[in-house]
C-alpha cells in the first residue's frame, strides 16, 4: 500500500485529494466535515485513511472547494454535491478495479451526503450529522432544545455528587430556574435542514449506517430531530465528537470496516 496525492477537475476548478491505495474492489470514500483539510483534526481521517487501506480497502481523501489545497471558494456543506461526486469520479479513475465506493462523513459531511442523496455513492456511513442551520443562534449553549435540557438534567439528577451540591447550596437557583423554564418548552419542529436531510436520505437506496457518538451533543440534536428506532442508528456509548479515545476510534473502524464488507 502507498499513499499518492493528486488532483483533480471540478468544474474549471482544481481540487486535491489523497489515496491510500489497496488491491480491494470496495473503496472507502472520506468527506471532511467543517473547514477541516483532508488530514483531518489532528491527522485523524489520515489515519484511520492508512488503517483502511492496510485493512485491503483503498480509500480517498479530498479537499472541497476553496478549503485546504483546493482552488475556488468554500460555500459551506451545503453547496458541497459538486465536489463529492468529482471526487467520486476522481476515485473511480485512480482506482480502477473498484466496483462500489461507500461514503464516510462525519458532521456536516455526514449532513452534506444526506442533502445529495448519496452523491452517486453505493453505501454511506453517516457520522453524528449536523442538523442546525448555518447562523441559528439554537447551536449556541445556551439555547439548547429543551428535551435536550431535560435530558441533562436527568442525568444530573441521577448523580448523588450533583444533589449533595444542590442541598447545600453550591447551584445558582436563579440560573436553575431559568433552565427548568426552557426545559419545560415544546420542543421545536425540526429544522429546514433536518427535514431536507430527511427527504434526501429517503430517496437513497443504497445500504446505510448512522454513527451516533452518545456524549457529542451534535449527535444528540440530531437524534431530537430523527427517527429513534430508526434501524440503521447505531450508537457508540460514551464517544465524543471525533472518537478520540482508543476504545471509540476502534469502534468507529469496526463499523466502516462492516460497511465496506456488506
């Protein structure tokens, strides 16, 4: 296996992209979520692109439009079908013996993918997608859904540590009363970007999988806003954002490794 830079046409624009290769004839195909270069926070799409392709799995990287070393302007997530399925064809013609690709995305990619339908890709891993709007102040701390406050409060609740606190005095009850109000709200409709993710999504046939990493709260407003016993939500317990730790980057492997073997 090596790793191979390139470059390759969208449009009139010249993006980048990276391939592990591998002899396997399903490859993976990684979409950068964010502003984030195709390395990844902290290299680590790089190096789960190196564990893939030692698994026998080519696998390819790219930066969009205006991101990283790609020409143009970056226009957000939203307008990134274009340059997933250039990178789609870009793979394709650097991988030849390849006879179906899956797509990997976490965030916003994982977002970007539902808003394409796929893209043109013949299976998706869907990594804790993002579902609130460009600009909404929602996204901000303080203004979470409320079953998501219900839900941490819940868990405080639970913890005998967080009620000693309580009795003895060390919670501000204005502000505790402030978030027991929120709590108490109707929780909002899902967003335009939810219910446009959701109708994409509905029109793919290919297989799919929704990686929920339980202590990211992206992935919790996005479990808000979908369908809970949806089938294909798989949840790893505890994981964070990215799967930092061993333990949930290992998972995180398994089930593209699955997706990959179906």
């Amino acid at each position: 296996m090596s790793r191979l830079s390139h470059t390759f046409g969208c449009g009139k624009l010249t993006l980048a992209g990276t391939l592990d290769t591998a002899p396997g004839r399903t490859g993976l195909l990684i979409v950068s979520g964010g502003n984030e270069v195709r390395s990844g926070a902290f290299g680590g799409q790089a190096d789960l692109a190196a564990q893939i392709a030692a698994a026998g799995f080519p696998v390819f990287r790219f930066d969009r439009r205006g991101v990283g070393d790609s020409d143009g302007e970056n226009h957000g997530f939203r307008n990134s079908t274009k340059d997933i399925t250039a990178a789609l064809d870009a793979f394709r013609a650097m991988a030849p013996q390849i006879g179906r690709v899956i797509a990997f995305g976490n965030c916003d990619a994982a977002s970007a993918l539902m808003l394409a339908s796929g893209a043109g890709c013949d299976g998706l891993v869907l990594s804790n997608p993002w579902t609130t709007e460009p600009g909404d102040s929602s996204a901000g701390a303080d203004n979470l859904p409320p079953a998501l406050i219900r839900a941490r409060y819940w868990e405080k609740l639970k913890s005998p540590m967080e009620v000693i606190r309580l009795l003895v005095g060390g919670v501000n009850l204005g502000k505790l009363a402030q978030g027991v109000g929120h709590a108490l709200r109707p929780s909002p409709p899902p967003s335009s970007l939810a219910q446009d993710m959701a109708r994409g999504l509905a029109s793919y046939t290919g297989n799919v999988r929704i990686l929920i990493a339980t202590g990211d709260r992206t992935a919790r407003m996005f479990e808000m806003a979908w369908d809970k016993s949806d089938p294909r939500i798989r949840r790893c317990e505890g994981a964070g954002h990215a799967y930092i730790e061993p333990e949930h980057r290992a998972w995180l492997k398994a089930e593209i490794l699955a997706a990959l073997s179906a």
